[in-house]
C-alpha cells in the first residue's frame, strides 16, 4: 500500500489543451503546455494518492506512478473525466479546453481555393461546471485583466471549492512557462497570494491546501 499523506485518496487531474477537428489534418488548438496539470500529478503520486490523470495534448513525458489517459478533444475529455470522477475525491482541472468546436469537421481534407474559408464553431460543453458529485474541485483561471472579479464569478459558476488564478500578462507567469505566480481563492473568502514559483512547487502548494480540504 501507499503511504504519505494522500495515502488512500482518489485525485482526478486534467492537463494540457484539447484538439477540435476541421478535416482530417488541421484542428483548432491552444498554447497549453500541460507542465502544471502534470506537476500536480507527479507531486500528488510522491505524496501517496492514487492519480487518475486526463490528459489532452501535450509534449511532457509519462509520469511515474500516474494512471494516463489520453484524449484529445474537449467531448472525449469530458467522457473520460466522467468516468474518472467516480469514487474520487477531488478533481483538478487544469487543462485548456476549447470553447468552441467546429460544428462539422470535414470528412476530406479541404482544398485551398481563392475565396476564404467560413468554420462555424459551435460551443462545447463546461466540463468543470457539469461534473457535480461529492469531491473538492479545483479550477484554473488564465486571466489577462480583472483577475481576482473574473475568477471568484468563475468559482461560483462552476461551484468550485478553490480557484487557482493566473495573469497571464505576466510574461514569468504564461502558457508553457516552467514558473508560475498563482492567486488561490477559496470558498470561504480566503485568498492567498503565491508568489513567482516553479510548477513543482505551485502544485505542492495547491495540494497541501486541498489536503487541508479532504
Ligand atoms: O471559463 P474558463 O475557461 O476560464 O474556466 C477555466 C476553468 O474551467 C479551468 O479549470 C478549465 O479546465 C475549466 N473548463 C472546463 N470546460 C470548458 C472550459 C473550461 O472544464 N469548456
């Protein structure tokens, strides 16, 4: 058996950005680099608790000791998330999934023409709102202005339990970036301001406040 203080605790983590189709060569994506979601796995397996981690697309090696599954676009990270919140006891959702999605990929590869090219995106489901069940959740807000009014509204929409807060017009503190200056706001009001630090020691910082929690 494991041991640690996360020993016998379920943690479900998300991480990295989701792929939505156009045809079958070209997708809408974003920058996320998934170094935070897979800082938090790694630091969550070290401290005894078994990790389920869903992972979109990124370029991190395998983590040791971390249950992977691998997805791609926001529905078929929402469907594996679904699974892997059963049982858990908290869920944290770092990765970046797409708002939108395009409404129908194109079954061949579009030809290049003279005109331009209308994609019609359609939006994609919160997958952080709609999972509810008996777990803490955690969310992340990336930020560029208004960060502390944008993140508590974030927090009570999607009912959260933390909100781990990031301004990203910090170039120190963006996508891909090894080091991170986090606000953490919580439910009851508190806020606790970290400062500049690398992934690693973010995420030992998170999860010593969610054990706080479990
Ligand atoms: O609303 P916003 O995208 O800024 O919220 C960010 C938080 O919500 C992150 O934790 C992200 O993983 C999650 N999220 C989600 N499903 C979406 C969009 C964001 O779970 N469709």
């Amino acid at each position: 058996a494991k041991s640690g203080p996360l020993a016998g605790k379920k943690l479900v983590i998300s991480a990295g950005g989701t792929r939505e189709p156009v045809d079958p060569v070209r997708y809408v994506g974003n920058r996320s680099s998934g170094k935070m979601g897979y800082a938090l796995a790694e630091e969550a397996v070290r401290r005894g608790a078994s990790v389920r981690l869903v992972s979109g697309v990124t370029d991190r090696p395998v983590s040791f000791g971390v249950d992977i599954k691998y997805t791609e676009t926001a529905l078929e990270m929402f469907a594996a998330l679904r699974e892997a919140v059963k049982g858990a006891d908290a869920l944290i959702m770092t990765a970046a999934v797409a708002d939108y999605r395009p409404e129908k990929p194109a079954v061949d590869k579009i030809k290049k023409g003279a005109e331009g090219l209308d994609l019609h995106l359609v939006a994609n489901p919160d997958i952080l709102a709609s999972l509810q069940g008996d777990f803490i959740k955690v969310g992340f807000a990336a930020e560029s202005r208004d960060l502390m009014i944008n993140a508590v509204k974030k927090m009570t929409d999607k009912n959260l339990d933390i909100i781990a807060a990031n301004d990203i017009s910090q170039p120190d503190s963006t996508f891909g970036s090894d080091t991170t200056r986090l606000t953490l706001f919580f439910k009851n009001g508190r806020v606790e301001e970290l400062p500049l630090l690398k992934k690693q020691e973010a995420a030992a910082r998170l999860l010593d406040e969610i054990s706080g929690l479990l």
